[in-house]
C-alpha cells in the first residue's frame, strides 16, 4: 500500500477559537473511522504559522534561522493525516471526509 498525505489548509489569520464542539466531533470521529479501517498511520495538529521558523542552507555552510514560515502565502499547512490507502482515489475518499470534518481545503499527495 502506498501512504499519502492528506494535509488541512488553514488561512494564515486563521483563528483556532473558532473552531466549534461540532467541527472536534466530526474530526474526533473521523480519526475513529480511520483508526478503525487501519488506515491511519499518524495524524497531528500544527500549531500557528506564526511560531514556525525556517531554516536556509547558506553558501558559507551555515545555516540561517528565520522567524514564520518558510513560504509567504495566504494558507499553511493546520493538520495533516498520513494514511496508507491502496490508491489515490481511496485516499481522495479519505481527503473528501477531512475537508468535511474540518470546514477547510484539502491536499492529498503521495509519498515516493
């Protein structure tokens, strides 16, 4: 079986407090429906992007530690699933229910 990742994107003023009894429910037994077909490998919450820092290979061999992240954009990885599906279309059905269950656009991709 080949695992995919299945990454939650949140806005970068994304605002946790928000986030309702309804929305942990559905993700809550989410992560009970994958755990119970074993197709959850690991699964976790990011905190925000604003306490990420970056690293960057310098020329000189150093390596630059910056505050954020490493990208500027207007979305950020929130979460992700790493699951182990038989194919892309049952980790898309996988990725359908997260984009339900957590109210925000979903990525799948698989890993090499």
């Amino acid at each position: 079986m080949t695992q995919y990742l299945v990454a939650i994107h949140h806005p970068d003023n994304y605002d946790a407090s928000r986030e309702d009894e309804a929305m942990h429910r559905d993700i809550d037994a989410l992560n009970e429906e994958m755990e119970a077909k074993g197709i959850r490998v690991f699964a976790g919450g990011l905190r925000p992007v604003s306490s990420a820092k970056s690293l960057r290979a310098q020329p000189n061999g150093k390596v630059l530690v910056t505050d954020g992240p490493y990208l500027e954009t207007k979305e950020h990885i929130g979460g992700f699933w790493i699951l182990e599906a038989a194919d892309m279309n049952e980790a898309l059905a996988w990725g359908r229910k997260a984009a339900v269950a957590c109210r925000a656009p979903v990525e799948v991709r698989a890993f090499h």
